[in-house]
C-alpha cells in the first residue's frame, strides 16, 4: 500500500506543500498501513486555482459529454471492485461484505448520475410551468461554480461520490478534501480521472487535517460553495465560514434516529432490522437506529432475541469473510465510545447483556456491542450521538407515546417502523421528524432518493434529483411574448 505523499492538483499528483506527515492506521492489527503528508494552506490556493481556471470550459461541455466522464468513473471503480473492498475493509475496519455494498453503491451513484447529466441538455431554456401574461419566461440550470466537499471516514467512496457525482454533473468543478483517518480508498479516485483524461483542473484531490487543509478550504473565498458531511461541531464552524461572502453551503451532520417495533410486530423481523440498524459498520453511521421504542406487550421477547443476535455476531478480521462485527475505525472512537459506556454505569443503566459476557478481542480497536434498556429520555446515551455500536432501548404503551419520544429529539435525520400494518407504519412516518424514514425494511440509501435530514441533522440533500439541484443555480430569462 503506497504512501500518500503527494496531492492531485491540475490533473496531476504533485508533492505537498505541506511537511506535517499522518500515520494512517490498520484498526484491526493496530499498525500503520501508509504515511499520508498533510497538506497546507497553498496545496488548497492551488486547487482552487486549478479549479477556477478549469471551470469555464467545463461548464460549457454538454450534459452528454460530462454524463460519458462520470460513466468513466464508474468503469474505473469496477474495475478495481475486489481491491477496493480490501483497501477499505484495511483502512476502515468494516467487514468484507459491507464494503463491497460501499463500492457498489458508489459506482451506482455515479451511473445516476450521468444519466441525469445527460437529461440537462433537453431542460436548459425550457419554459416555465407558471406562465406569464405577455412574457416568455425560460429557465437555465447554471452551476455554482467551484465547490469545495469535504468527507468523513465511516463510509470512503460513498460519500465522495454523493457529492462529486452530482457536482461534476451540474458543471461544478471540485476540490475535496477526504478524510485523513481513512484515505487511501479516496485516493483511486484521482488515479481513475488521470486514467479517464478527465480535463485538468474539473477534480483535484488534497489530503490532510481540519487544521492543514479543512479550515483552509471552507475558508477560501475562491470556493462558491462547501458541502460538508461530518460531526456537528465542525458543521457549524463550516457555516460560519461560509458566511464569509455569504456562499451556498450544505451540511450533513449527526443523527440520533430512533427505531420504532410496534405491538402486532414480527418479532423476528424486529430483531433483524435492529440489529442491522445498530451493529452495521459497528455503529458508525450517521442514520444508525441507536434509540429503540418497543411496544410494552413484545418488549420482552424482542429483547430476548436481540441477545441471540448479539451472541451469534462474529468480532474479527474485516479481511475474515467469517466476520460480522468489525473493530471501530480508530483508538480515538474506541475510546470515545468508551467513555459512554462509562457514564451508563455512573447512570446506573441495565444492560439487556452485560459485557463481560462476550469476549472481545484483544487485538482491535473492538467495543463489545451492548444494549441497554429501559433508559431514561434525560440520559445523555439516549440523547446524544454515539456513533458505536451501542443500542439504548425504552418501552411505551401506546403509538402516540412512540411518536412523541422519538420527535423529541435535536436531530431528524432518519427513522425505522416494524410493525405488522402497513397502514399503521405509514400513519406513523407521516408523524415523524426525518428526512428518510424505512417501514419493515433495512435502511437503504439508492442514488435516486433524497438523502438529509433536518433540526441538527443538517441543511439541504444529497441524491436524487434534489442532489444535483444543490449543486446548480436556477436562472431565469424573460423576454417579451413573440
């Protein structure tokens, strides 16, 4: 696994400005994998240089043209499906088939894409639906220009592609900056443009730190618009960069969904879904069900089967195709994680499972998975985003009750239904405050459907058709009838 000395500026890997050198971590074997050298503030005036000259001509290529560029990304990513699972699954810790859903998502993402890009042709200067007594209104979809995006770890080639996709669609051209604790997958995305003959100057690639290259990103007047997909605290330093020549930004923060196992649900379905709604990617994910509302009369059975699933999960290798349950991403998380497990002990919270019960491997940065119940709504478990693989359960008596406790929450990102109605579980998502909420299913994130949330959770959406309109500026030319 080579060393990411250098950065992809103007179409070309060049060497860092930078000297500060990041070890990048294996979080099973507990070693390092490569040296990523932190970039610095003139690696980011670079990029956007390059970016800002590329620009014109970019915009000005044909929705069909830009479509054939994404569809070359997606080529290149399947054609290095195998090793990019390995690469993530070394990096980031998840097990070997959660990363082949990322790579196939993140291929399906940019195939969306194209196809939309290549819609764009037949919608510039369309007629407004509203007409106007004497006046030919027609609209444009102009791009925003350049755009600065910024990722986290819990999911590599995903939530690049959310947003270099529809960017690069819209005629935007970008600098992004992935994360520094799990870059090495995010770095084929520049191999794959240089490959392809994306024109210099449309992606550039910089990696480094928050205090190396993120604050110096969102902070360049040169960049037209930020979207950022992180934790909230960084959200909102983003956003007060941003207001800096008051340009767009898109936010995709923190979550804190709640599950909801209605009284006639299937109690194995329930278990299942759960389960997944945890325990996926140890729990480092934004939308991760970390709160369960179970009706009282099926509490304890579904508690019961929750601990089987517990008892089955296999803690290992992510290279172990064996393996179910992966180390957290670094010892920074484990500890993190740690201290949450620490204040439900000072709470006095009952584990559905004590710990101790399941043994965790010495070697990882491993949490044991853990369920409590009957935690109070005060508890700063139930109430704040753990981002591992810690489930807090509580019981309620009626619909209405399960409504009320899951709303009352600082995010609205995303939210699941178990019950045996689909009426009842369509009643119940109107009443909810989520962006994406899942009735009887596993959470799901297709390219063609909306993603965001809202209250703390964010501002705007990524995907769909939605997601490249963030990426656009609506124009509108109006001249008198002929």
């Amino acid at each position: 696994m080579r060393d990411i000395c250098q950065q992809f500026i103007d179409g070309h890997w060049r060497s860092s400005y930078g000297g500060r050198c990041l070890d990048v971590i294996d979080p099973y074997r507990e070693t390092v994998i490569a040296k990523l050298t932190a970039g610095d503030a003139r690696d980011v005036d670079a990029s956007v240089r390059a970016a800002r000259q590329a620009l014109p001509a970019w915009r000005r290529l044909s929705g069909e043209a830009r479509g054939q560029y994404l569809e070359g990304l997606a080529d290149g990513l399947a054609d290095q499906h195998t090793a990019l699972c390995r690469t993530i699954s070394l990096n980031g810790g998840k097990p070997l088939a959660e990363s082949q859903l990322d790579v196939d998502d993140a291929i399906a993402c940019y195939r969306y894409y194209a196809h939309l890009a290549r819609q764009l042709d037949a919608c510039q200067g369309e007629p407004s639906a509203q007409s106007v007594a004497g006046v030919e209104v027609r609209r444009y979809f102009d791009p925003v220009g350049v755009v600065g995006l910024i990722t986290p770890w819990n999911f590599p080639l995903v939530t690049a592609a959310w947003k270099i996709a529809p960017a690069l669609a819209a005629g935007c051209t970008v600098v992004f900056k992935p994360s520094e604790v799990v870059p090495v997958p995010e770095q084929a995305i520049a191999d794959i443009a240089q490959t392809i003959d994306l024109p210099p100057g449309v992606l550039n690639l910089i990696n480094g730190d928050g205090p190396s290259i993120g604050e110096a990103l969102t902070q360049h007047t040169g960049v037209d618009k930020i979207s950022f997909t992180g934790s909230n605290p960084t959200g909102e330093s983003v956003m007060r960069a941003a207001a800096t020549g008051v340009r767009n930004v898109s936010l995709e923060l923190g979550g804190k969904s709640p599950i909801i196992v209605t009284e006639d649900a299937d109690i194995a379905q329930a278990a299942y879904l759960v389960m997944n709604g945890i325990f996926a990617n140890a729990g480092q994910i934004c939308s991760a069900t970390s709160r369960l509302l179970v009706h009282q009369a099926i509490a304890e059975d579904l508690y019961a089967a929750l601990s089987q699933h517990i008892d089955a999960l296999v803690m290992g290798d992510p290279l172990d195709e064996a393996t179910t349950l992966g180390p957290l991403v670094s010892d920074k998380q484990r500890d993190a994680v740690s201290r949450y497990l620490a204040f439900a002990k000072d709470e006095g919270l009952i584990p559905v499972r004590e710990a101790s019960h399941r043994e965790v491997p010495r070697q990882g940065f491993f949490v044991a998975p853990t369920v409590f119940r009957d935690v109070p709504v005060e508890s700063r478990l139930w109430q704040e985003e753990i981002f591992g693989p810690v489930l807090c359960a509580r019981q309620f008596a009626s619909d209405d009750e399960a409504i009320a406790i899951a709303n009352d929450s600082d995010f609205g990102l995303a939210a699941s239904i178990v019950s045996g109605s689909h009426e009842k579980a369509a009643d119940i998502a109107r009443q909810l405050s989520a962006g994406s909420i899942w009735t009887n299913m596993d959470q799901l994130a297709p390219p063609q459907a909306a993603w965001g949330g809202g209250k703390k959770s964010g501002i705007g959406r990524e995907l769909g058709p939605e997601g490249l309109s963030a990426y656009q500026e609506l124009k509108q030319v109006m001249a008198p009838s002929r």
